[in-house]
C-alpha cells in the first residue's frame, strides 16, 4: 500500500503560487492539490484553469484538481486541456454525476469522487466501480485552516471496506481538512491512505521533513 502526501495550494502564499508549487515538488509531494471553488457550491472562490495550467508547466508531480462547482461537467475539458491528472468532482454536484466521471475518464483523466462531510457515505457506493479514487472531506469545503470533523472518520471506513467488497482493496481514499501530524493517524486507522494538507506543510520550516513524518505516521497506522 502506498501512501501519499499531497500540499494543498489553497495554503500557499497567493502572491507567489509558482514558488509555492516547486516547493511542493522539492520537499517529495507525491502530487499538488489545487482547490477550484465558484462561489455558489462553496462561500470562496479560488483559482481557475490558468493556475493549473501554471502549475503544469512548473512541476513534474501530478496534479490533483478538485473541482467544489455546481456544475463541474462545464469545466472538464477546461482543467484537462490546463494540465489537471485527475478531477475530483462532488456527488452533490448539480449534474449527472457518472456521465461526468465518465467523460473524464474518456478524456484521459483520473476520475475521483467527493462527499462533503454530511454525505453519507453510501451515496457513492453506485459509482464506486468506476473511480479512481475518493476524497472524503474532513472540514466544510471552501476554507481552509479548519479543524478535522472527527466524527466523519466512521465514513471513511465504510468506505474503505466498500472497496474490499468490490475487489479493490487498494482504492485510493483521500481525506482533505484538518490533516497533520496527529490526526493523520486517525485517519489511516480509518482506511484513508492518502492525505491532502495546507496548513500543516506550507506552515512548516521544513516541508520535506513534515511529509516524511506524515507519510511515517500513515503507514505505522494504517489499517485497511
């Protein structure tokens, strides 16, 4: 089981996006996550395709684009054509959620699948067969710096042994919010393994050395 560490952009010094990108890739990110809010689904607004598009040409590590849209089926070819490698969308999305994986998938994307913390988790089950991978969110989309919701972590593992269920043991389930050196460990006891953080890697001294310790503390607890 691999387990992977990916610094939230959302985190990052606004005025200087690119540096904050390189930095990522520098201190052993395994990917770059980049929050796309419209200002409807979510209260913020964030970044649109010219920041992914930025990230593409500055970093080699994939980027993870989570589109929190109401209508994320207007943006797919968007994001892809800008650099994203995968595409997280919300099951809440106001659209017709498996066409859309679908047409990421068709496109060349990895199609990823989101439940916002008052999601039950069986509302994923359906599309659970053809995904790539789930975000499970741990804090309300659209801020960051919030603290983990713990009693969202139940659904995690509901999640994880959904999987097991459908012969996919290894289904790549990310938890977004809230996540540092502490809670991580909850969340790999869970059935999480991979793990989006902001505040805890862009506000430390030492990135490298903070998701060594994430990804340590990950695998020492991790039980699928």
């Amino acid at each position: 089981m691999k387990f992977e560490i990916l610094p939230s952009l959302l985190a990052a010094d606004v005025g200087n996006l690119e540096a904050a990108a390189r930095r990522a890739e520098a201190a052993g990110a395994d990917a770059l996550h980049i929050d796309i809010m419209d200002g409807r689904f979510v209260p913020n607004i964030s970044f649109g395709p010219d920041v992914v598009r930025m990230a593409r040409r500055v970093v080699k590590i994939p980027l993870s684009v989570h589109l929190m849209l109401e209508r994320p089926d207007e943006y797919v070819t968007a994001f892809l054509d800008a650099g994203a490698d995968s595409l997280l969308i919300h099951i809440e999305a106001q659209c017709d959620v498996p066409e859309v994986l679908e047409h990421i998938c068709e496109l060349g994307g990895y199609a990823g699948i989101t439940l916002n913390p008052e999601t039950p988790a069986e509302m994923i089950f359906p599309v659970l067969d053809f995904v790539d991978e789930v975000l499970c969110m741990t804090v309300h989309p659209g801020y960051g710096g919030q603290e983990m919701i713990m009693s969202v972590l139940p659904k995690i593992r509901a999640v994880r042994e959904r999987a097991r269920l459908l012969k996919r043991p290894d289904l790549r389930i990310l938890v977004d919010g809230g996540v540092d050196s502490e809670t991580i460990v909850h969340c790999a006891r869970h059935g999480a393994n991979a793990f989006v953080a902001g505040s805890a890697l862009y506000g430390a001294p030492d990135m490298a050395q903070e998701i060594g310790l994430l990804r340590r503390r990950a695998a020492e607890n991790f039980e699928g």
